[in-house]
C-alpha cells in the first residue's frame, strides 16, 4: 500500500521529464525557413506554431507565452498568414519539427532560449 504513492509521484513526474528533453533535435543543424504562419497555438507549456514549407508542414516549438511576453512578442503578435522566419534545430528523427531559437516577426527578431 505504501507503493501506491510512490508510483504515483512518479507517474506524474514523468510528462516533465519529457518535455523538458531537447535531445530529440538535432543541435549542430540550424534551418532557417521563411514562410507564412499556417497554424498558431499560443499556450502552455510552450507557444507553437505550424508553416508550409517546401511542400510540408513543419511544426515548430516555441518558448513559455510568458518569456516570449516579456520579450515583445506577446499574444496576438503571431498571426494565420502573417509571414515569419524560424531559425532552430530540427529533429533528428527526420519529422517535420523544430526547436525554434529565434522567432522575425514583423522586421523583429525574437530570441527563444
């Protein structure tokens, strides 16, 4: 019975441990896409945003909505169709997907991380 919640902490550690795992891309390749915004998710645990790019959707991670706040690029700044550049480490498993570092919107560039 003691068990019991042990292994419920630790079930409940476990979604943090992943998602705070940036060993999934691939850090000596940067991808700089430019392109129009297809899709935006401005929310926890990080804002991310999705662009058509040389015939496929790529997805890229963006930072807490709270430090992308603080650096000037606040809710409603990430638009369907405005265009962007991303600058970030894609996967390294070959998906669509990339740990953005920094973010131009509107002639500014955003730093991420």
């Amino acid at each position: 019975m003691r068990r019991l919640p042990v292994l419920l902490a630790a079930l409940v550690a476990l979604p943090a441990l992943a998602h705070h795992g940036w060993s999934s891309y691939d850090a000596n390749k940067t991808l700089k896409i430019s392109a129009p915004l297809a899709q935006v998710q401005y929310r926890n645990p990080h804002a991310e945003v999705a662009i058509d790019y040389q015939g496929k959707r790529w997805n890229a991670v963006l930072a807490p909505i709270s430090r992308m706040s603080s650096r000037g690029l606040p809710d409603g700044a990430l638009v369907v169709g405005k265009t962007v550049t991303i600058e970030g480490y894609p996967r390294l498993d070959g998906t669509a997907e990339l740990r953005a570092e920094r973010i131009t919107v509107d002639g500014k560039t955003v730093e991420l991380r």
